[in-house]
C-alpha cells in the first residue's frame, strides 16, 4: 500500500487536530501545519498517541506572512516530492479584534491569513499535488455566510483601508473569496487529477470564557447560546477527513458541503465568470 501524505494547516487544536487523528488512524502520513512550535509539537504528541501512529509530522508556517508560507513549502517539498491533501483549515477570527491590523508584510492580517495565504500554499504546492494519483485540495468557509446574502468582495478595498473595519466582515469576506478560489482552483484542476472543494463550516463549541475574554457579558451569553446546539470539532472533522481521502468523492470537484458531507448551493455570486476573474485577478496580485 502506498503511503498517503496530508498537509492540515491549524492542526494544534479544534476541527484541524481532530482531523489530524482521524486520518492518522487510517494509516496516512499527516503533517501537521501550526505557527506556534510549543502548542504545535504538545498537539503532535497528542495526535500521535491517540490515533496511534507514528506517521505524524509538525512543520511551522504562518498562513499570514508569505516568507513563511515559501519558507514552509521549501521544506516540505525537500522532503517529499508528492502531496495527496491538502486541508485549508487555519484561519483567524477574534470577535474582540476592534482595530484593523496589519501582517509584517503589510496585509490587513484577516484577509493574508484567511485568503491570500491558502491560495499562495496551494500555488507552491501544486507540483507535488499533480504528482499524487489523485491530488485533493479542502477549502473553509462558513455557514454563517448564509446570514450575508448580498456580501461581495470589495476588489477596490479588501483591506479596509479606507472603510470602517469589522472584523466581522472582514472575516466573511474572506472566507466568500475562498468559495470563489475554490471555484477557479476546481477548473485549473482538471485535466490533471486534483479536485478542489469547499466545506461550510457551521458553529463549533468553544471556550467562551477564554476565546471571548474581553467582550461584554450579553456578547458572551449570546455565543454561548450560538454554539448550545453546535456540532462537535470531531464530527465536524469527519467531514473534512471524508471529502480527501474517500473514494467515493474522488471525482468530485468544485462543489460545496455543509456539516454532512451533502452539497450545498453556492452563492450566486461566487459562480459569476466575471466575478471570478475579478477577485483572482486581485489575488493573484498579492503574491510576490
């Protein structure tokens, strides 16, 4: 049998670490994607005895700064020439964030994390993508866009540089120009064997004492109702270890699941041709 090799970005904790067990558990490589080496390599040893394998792998990136993305992807492919998955998970989304921040490179920081980030991996990675029998690419976005209808990408102002930030908006703006690459990346895949789909990732439970600290008390009682009837990060991470290593969907591309693996309809926006062009044309025009 020959060995599969998975790349999970945010892999320390939540959807990403569950994720990291589950396909570790099939046998599968899994190499663990996390910025902090401390919290990275405690969730390692974790992963590695729970699921019981010792095919577990940290490597350090930060999805917000492109020299770390390079940097990671330099060391990857030194070492493997091939890559069968590749699973988009770490993202950012600090509700108690007020101000706009920029990365070291001088990106608002949500939309290089969230956006610019995962694009530029998928980019550097892709030969070693065409190189497996049936390379796949996971895309994040969220359920919580259903609730913004009319949101577009602002191709003149992503950054929010000269309209008022919301982190909020920040963050589902991105995540809808993901549904958008997902789109792009699905017709640049074919012909060469890599499918590219995107997950709806709806509430997850969390600690909101500790993730949510510095909001006022309602705020924090809201979430705490928002996330009541959430599914848990393992459930939802058999979603994500279903759609790259299933057979069943390995022909699948293009597509949009929600919480139960079943296609859902994309915006209506996202699958505008022109809409496409315009935000990949910005994208693209990130990175250096």
């Amino acid at each position: 049998m020959d060995e599969k090799i998975y790349i999970i970005t945010g892999a320390n904790s939540g959807i990403g670490k569950a994720a990291a067990i589950q396909i570790a558990q099939q046998g599968w490589r899994v190499i663990m994607a996390c910025r902090n080496l401390q919290r990275g390599e405690k969730a390692r040893r974790e992963v590695q005895e729970i699921s019981g394998s010792d095919k577990v792998e940290l490597m350090i990136v930060d999805m917000a700064l492109q020299a770390s993305i390079r940097e990671f992807s330099a060391v990857f492919l030194a070492k493997y020439n091939r890559l069968d998955g590749l699973i988009q998970n770490a993202a950012i989304f600090d509700i108690t964030q007020k101000q706009r921040v920029e990365t070291g490179e001088g990106i608002e920081r949500v939309w290089a994390t969230n956006h610019i980030g995962p694009v530029l991996l998928t980019e550097l990675l892709w030969e070693a993508l065409k190189n497996s029998a049936q390379g796949r690419v996971i895309t994040i976005a969220s359920k919580g866009l259903l609730a913004k209808p009319f949101l577009k990408v602002d191709i003149h102002d992503p950054e929010f540089k000269s309209r008022p930030f919301s982190v909020q908006n920040a963050y589902y703006q991105s995540k809808l120009a993901q549904i958008i690459y997902t789109l792009w990346l699905a017709e640049k895949g074919k012909g060469e064997n890599i499918t590219a789909n995107c997950i709806r990732v709806p509430a997850i439970p969390v600690d909101v004492e500790q993730k949510y600290a510095g909001v006022p008390e309602f705020m924090k009682k809201l979430y705490a109702l928002k996330t009541k009837s959430a599914i848990s990060a393992e459930q939802m991470a058999e979603i994500y270890t279903y759609l790259v290593t299933a057979k069943e969907v390995e022909n699948m591309t293009g597509m949009y699941f929600d919480e139960k693996a079943k296609p859902v309809k994309l915006p209506r926006y996202a699958q505008q041709a022109q809409e496409i062009e315009k935000v990949m044309r910005l994208t693209m025009g990130y990175i250096k």
